[in-house]
C-alpha cells in the first residue's frame, strides 16, 4: 500500500502521472485521483499537469523536498537500526553502455548477486543515456566528462585510450611516427560521434578531427576489433578492448611516445541526502573492479 505523500514524491521525481503509474503497477486514473484527494486535503494545487509533463507548483516543490528529506531521514535511520545484519535487498536498478557494461558491471553484478540472496538485478545496457528519473534507474555508468546536472557524479575510475592497427596494415601503408602522420590513414571508428571528436592527447595538443578520414564507422566492440585485425585502419579505443590481441601480438600500438588522454569514468545518480546501501555498495565494488581490471 503507497501512501499519498509516496505517490506524489514518485511523480514528481518520474516526470509525469503515466512513468510514475507504469512503475507503480497503477492505472494513471486512478494515481491521478488520489493526488487529486491529496490536493483536496491540503487545500493547495501542488501539480501542474499536462498532456507529457507533470512538474510541481512552486507550493508542491516545496512539499516535495519537505517529503523527500523525510522519507530519506527515515530510511537512514532504518539502515543504521539494521547495519549490523549488512543485508542487501530490494532492486537495484542500473544502466551502462553495452561493451563496458558487460566487461566490468556484469561480473559485478554476478559477484553482488552471489552474496545477497535477496537483491534483485536490472541492468539496462545501451548506447544511449537513460533517464535516471524517468526510468527509476539507482545509478548509471557512464564513460567521459560529467555533464552538469541535477545528478551526482562521483568518479571511480578511468579508461586509458590506444590507437592501434595490424601489422598486415602498418606493412601496407606505414607506420605512423608522429601524430601528423596519421592524416595519411585510414581510421575505423566507433560512432559519427567519435568522427567529429579531435585526438586529444595526455599534453592537451590535438589531431584535429577535419584531418581525419574513414570509410567505416560501427558501433560494435567487437566488429571494430575483428577490422582492425583484419587490416582495414587504425582505431582509437579503449586499452581493455585491444588488451588481448596486444599481448598476442594481433595488432600493434601506435605513437607510444604520445600518452592519449583517458576518458573518466562515472558513477551518476540522483542527488539525495541518503545513498542506497545497494547503491553504495555497487558503486564501490565496481571502483574496485575497474581498478583491478583496467
């Protein structure tokens, strides 16, 4: 049974009467009606509805920060009366992107789910960002600068970046001794994105992206390892996607003497005065794992 005040603090914080009933296992009518009971009660409009789009009064915002604060305080204080069990429960709710995802959260998911018999995993992987709010995710996993928000980003980690080719390649075209060398290559990439993004080195200089030329871009981890293996360009890319066919000598890094920068990578999830345990927990083992495995 969801109190008034719980329904409401749901749908503000999904955005709209259809997400917060969607998560809830309600019909929107009826959520509808009970906030409308709610606003009755208080003699106060506290919701600005619309077709999309839901968002608090000014008088509701308040009330919802009121509420959050003590729906906060309280489950604090109900994790500290129970901290000595240490027991993780409940669902955790996480995003990725696909190939880091099922490189470094799967396994620490899986190790998660080992020790706590009564947590429940999602793990929504994708290339593109979810929707912390809207999609009720705990914490998502993202790789780069944190973009400002309203969401927290703690930082666990980085991802040293490579530039590498075959040597069937190198054979072929020439090995490239400096960065201006690499105007005369052909390059797979990953994603439109990455050919409109400079070559950032460690220094701050850059190869710009203009001088850059490709024939191919896909989004798929494993595709560009098997084309770059076969000879069709350089990459740029993650070291623990290359790690195996480096030591194998399958493909060879590029300009070892230029330090590429690394990319950041974040912990984001939305700012509240209390953590999750199962959050918290997440967040630390995957730092730990990320450390131990890049």
């Amino acid at each position: 049974m969801h109190s008034l005040q719980q329904l409401f603090i749901q749908i503000v914080e999904a955005g709209s009467f259809k997400q917060a009933a969607e998560q809830m296992h309600m019909e929107p009518s009826s959520l509808s009606r009970k906030i409308a009971a709610l606003e009755k009660r208080l003699k106060v409009k506290l919701l600005h509805r619309s077709t999309r789009h839901t968002r608090p009064t000014d008088l509701g915002q308040r009330y919802y920060e009121g509420l959050r604060q003590l729906l906060d305080d309280e489950i604090a204080l109900e994790e500290e009366i129970t901290s000595g069990v240490e027991v993780l429960k409940g669902t955790l709710r996480v995003s990725a992107p696909v190939d880091f995802g099922a490189e470094f959260v799967v396994p620490v998911v899986h190790n998660m789910l080992k020790s706590a018999p009564e947590l429940a995993v999602e793990l929504l992987l994708s290339s593109h960002f979810a929707n912390l709010i809207e999609q009720n995710i705990d914490v998502a996993v993202r790789i780069g600068d944190a973009s400002k928000s309203n969401l927290f980003a703690k930082k666990i980690g980085e991802v040293p970046r490579v530039l590498v080719a075959s040597h069937h390649y190198l054979r072929r075209y020439g090995t490239p001794e400096t960065p201006d060398d690499l105007i005369n290559h052909n390059f797979v990439l990953y994603s439109p994105i990455q050919a409109r993004s400079d070559i950032v080195f460690a220094d701050g200089h850059k190869f710009p992206h203009t001088k850059m030329r490709s024939n191919i871009t896909v989004n798929s981890v494993s595709a560009i390892r098997t084309l770059v293996k076969d000879g069709l360009g350089i990459h740029l890319g993650p070291a623990w996607v290359f790690k195996e066919a480096l030591d194998k000598g399958d493909v060879c890094k590029l300009l070892a003497k230029y330090t590429l920068k690394s990319f950041p990578i974040h912990a984001v999830y939305v700012a509240r005065a209390y953590l999750p345990k199962k959050t918290e927990e997440f967040i630390k083992q995957l730092s730990k794992y990320i450390e131990r495995g890049i």
